[in-house]
C-alpha cells in the first residue's frame, strides 16, 4: 500500500479523479459520485495486492447497509456487495485462464461436493422458474457470495495468523455495530417494540442482526481460552467483548438467537464426548415424527389460533408466554407460511416454483384459518424455514442436499477435533461446529443464508473447515503447519 501512495502516476491518478469528483458532486448534488476516489483507490489496491483488498473487504461486511433506490423496488448493500461483484469478476478471469487454480484437494473434499451440487441444482431451479428474473438475480448474488465466502479463502487463510486476522477485522466492526445499536435502542428505553428502529440502518431487521452477532458469539468462547497466559488486562477485554455481545443478543429479543446459542453449547459438548453425529438424525426424526403426528387426518387444524387474540406484544415476556400459548402473531403466522409451503410442494415437488418466487404463489395455498394480522405480508418475506425454502423454491433435491450438509460439518468437525494435535486448529475446529449450529437453529426460523453478512458467517467456517481438514492431513503426514 506504501508503494502504491509514492507511485508518482498513481498520486496524479487520484488526484484528478479526487478534482473531478468534486466538480461533480457540486454540479449534480448525488453523494454516490464521492465513492468514486475509494473504488479507485480499491481497484487499485485489488491490482496490486489482492489478498489485501479481500481483508478490506471483509472488514466493511459487518457495517454494510442496505440503500434503497428506483421507489424502493431496487437495493443494494454499501460498500461490500459491489466489492464482491469486482472479486467475482477477478476470480472469472482467473479461472477461465487457469481451470486448475483451484487445488485437487479442494474438489475432493466433500463439503465441496455437496455445495456444488446445491450450486448446479440452484442453476436448474432457475431454468425452471416461474419467475425467471428474480430467479437470475438470487443466482447471481448467490454466485459472488460462495465466490467470495466459500472459493476465495482457500488463497487468503493459510496460517494461524490468517485465522486470527479474519477473526479480529470480523469482530471489531460487528462489535462497533453492537455497541451503536444499544446506544440507539438505550434512548428507546431498550422497547420490545421499538427493537426494529433500533437497527440504525446497520441491519434490515432484528432477526438480522441477532443471526449475526449470535453465529459470531461461539467464536468469542473459543478464543478464551487460547488467551491463556496473555495477561488479566486482555481476557479482560475479552470478557467485556463478551458481555457486549450477551447484551446485544439479549435486547434484540429473537428467541432464535437465544435457542441458537444454547443450541451451540450443546453441540460443542456433544463434540467433545463424540456424540455430535447422533444429534442431527435425532433432530430430524423428532420432525418427522411431528408430521406423521400433524398431517395425517389435519391434526395441525387443530392448532389453528384465534386471529381476534392472535397479536403482537409490546413486552418480551408476555412475548415468550404468547408463544407456548400459541397466541404470539408471529409464530402462528410461520404456520400459516409453513402449512402453505408444504401444499405449494406437492405441485411442483422437484424444481419448485424458483428461487424467489414464494411470495407470488403461496397465498392461495394457505389456510384462511391460520391467517394473522401480518398475513398481507408487504415486506414480501418468505417461508421463514430454510428447509421449506428449499423445497418450495427448488424442489425435495435442494431440501436434502441442505439436509445431508448440516450433519456431515458436524462430523467433520468433530473428527478433526480428535485428529489435530495442535490446540489452536482443535478449537477452530469445535468453533466451526458452534457457528454453524446456531446459524442452523436461526434458519430452522427463518431463511438468511442469502444474505450478505449471514452467508459470509456460514459460508467463510464452511471454506475453513475444508482448509483444516487439509492441514490435518498434512500434520498426520508429518509436515509442519502453521
């Protein structure tokens, strides 16, 4: 970068472009034009140094925000998407000169293989679609985002200290976030129902931003302990660090987060005692189990709930009461979602009707029984299940494929722990499994894994745990790692 500053072309280069940006902004008015000097200054630090363009990048994902434009019919995420679509043009160029960049042990992994059948799949929902070209846009966003999340960080970690990098340009952003949020909602004195205008525009909604902090937090418990021997002053910090994010899971009142992270726990100490590969069967047979229960002869009809008092609470815990009561708006309006998606299924069960394309269909697929005071739906959200998203947007093939891939990270985790002999790479390994077992629990509820910063909290832990089980492999050889 300091090379790149004393570059005499470069400084006249910027210079100019810095003149002429503000001639424009004084002209036209539009605060976008300012960007101009930074996208500059990136591309060409992406020129020269790729591998420090993408810690950049990974910087601005927790602090990116959403900018609505066209009459709120368009949007896009500042600053990080448009970086993305730059690293997926850079990865175009070097894949199409060089097809075998990418090394044999990646292809062979099977993470890998089950992420690109998704991929491949994905390309035949849309083919199928019946909405075509918000199909295109979900495929081409969710190509920049395994390009930059699952693809890219095979070149960027290489050694502990590139772990811990991305650990800490991860965590200081995301911490920042918080820290403003609670600040925010501190002068809405921490309401129920003012959460969602607490999000100051960092995030799109609560359920969002409690995702990310809650996938980001097993992260935080791992690092604990490798501080060991570093001083009372740095576990402090840390312990503080801590107790931030507690409070920010807590204020953003998502009973996702909570079970997610209680879900984590569970999943780290079923790791440890080598029982993590039961726990995932377990759970899908409990569900399967509650539809034998629930479809045959409508039992579910009689769950349906009284719309009359059916609402949305102002308090948190009259919120958890009104949920085992199943009088809480949200939960019976998931069933209302849940009970039309699996209808929309039986029609076309194998590509599904496309991705995004749930909103358009699934109305006169639901129960008019089960309708809440949200059912007219004008935020266009969707199934609020990442399993029924699966199988009612791309058909039974993409649900199993996401059903097959939650169990096999967690046995790859798990036999990674018992494997590695250096302490740091077993931590990173139970970390992964935590990450993702709240990620899990937060889509069972919702669908955010297309989302920008969501799908780098799952994708990125993916990317490293195929890198780990090479460096497993290479510590079993006898090589050296770092």
């Amino acid at each position: 970068m300091i090379q790149l500053i004393k570059n005499t072309w470069f400084n006249v280069a910027a210079f100019s472009l810095l003149f002429i940006t503000v001639i424009l902004f004084a002209y036209t008015g539009n605060y976008f034009i300012l960007a101009a000097p930074f996208v500059f200054l990136f591309l060409a630090t992406m020129g020269l140094n790729w591998k420090l363009a993408y810690w950049i990048f990974l910087f601005t994902i927790p602090a990116s925000i959403q900018i609505n434009f066209a009459n709120d019919t368009m949007a896009i995420t500042l600053p990080d998407e448009p970086l993305m679509w730059f690293f997926l043009l850079l990865f175009t160029l070097v894949f199409a000169r060089n097809p075998n960049s990418l090394p044999k042990w990646w292809w062979k992994d099977p993470l890998v293989f089950v992420v690109v059948l998704q991929f491949l799949w994905l390309i035949v929902a849309v083919i199928f679609s019946k909405v075509l070209f918000f199909s295109l846009k979900l495929l081409l966003a969710k190509t920049w985002l395994l390009v930059c999340f699952f693809i890219l960080p095979i070149w960027i970690f290489k050694e502990k200290k590139d772990f811990i990098k991305g650990f800490y340009l991860l965590l200081i952003p995301t911490l920042i976030t918080i820290i403003v949020i609670l600040i925010h909602h501190a002068f809405l004195h921490f309401s129920f129902d003012k959460v969602q205008k607490s999000m100051s525009g960092l995030y799109y909604n609560h359920v969002d931003y409690s995702t990310v902090i809650s996938m980001f937090f097993p992260l935080l418990l791992i690092a604990y302990p490798l501080l060991k021997g570093k001083g009372i002053i740095v576990r402090g910090i840390l312990v503080a660090i801590i107790c931030i994010f507690i409070a920010g899971i807590t204020f953003a009142y998502a009973r996702a987060a909570v079970i997610g992270v209680i879900f984590a726990i569970m999943i780290g100490l079923a790791l440890r005692l080598k029982l993590v590969n039961i726990v995932m069967p377990a759970f899908y047979g409990i569900i399967i189990m509650m539809m034998l229960y629930m479809v045959p002869n409508n039992k579910f009809l009689d769950f349906r709930p009284d719309y009359n008092n059916t609402y949305m609470h102002k308090n948190f815990t009259d919120h958890m009461i009104a949920t085992f009561r199943g009088k809480d708006m949200s939960s019976m309006e998931r069933l209302y979602r849940w009970i039309a998606a699996i209808r929309m299924s039986r029609d076309r069960p194998i590509t599904g009707y496309g991705p995004h394309a749930f909103y358009y269909y699934y109305k006169p697929y639901a129960i008019s029984s089960f309708q809440t005071y949200v059912s007219r739906n004008p935020e266009h959200s969707t199934t609020h299940n990442y399993f029924l998203y699966m199988l009612v947007e791309q058909g039974w093939p993409a649900m199993i494929l996401y059903a097959i891939l939650i169990p096999l990270i967690f046995a790859k985790c798990q036999k990674l722990y018992f494997k590695f002999k250096d302490k740091f790479y077993k931590l990173c390994s139970i970390g992964i499994a935590m990450v993702i077992a709240v990620g899990f629990i937060n889509n069972f509820f919702s669908e955010l894994i297309e989302t920008h910063k969501v799908a780098a909290l799952f994708y990125i832990p993916l990317a490293l745990l195929v890198i780990l089980d090479q460096k497993s492999k290479e510590e079993s050889a006898g090589v050296a790692i770092n």
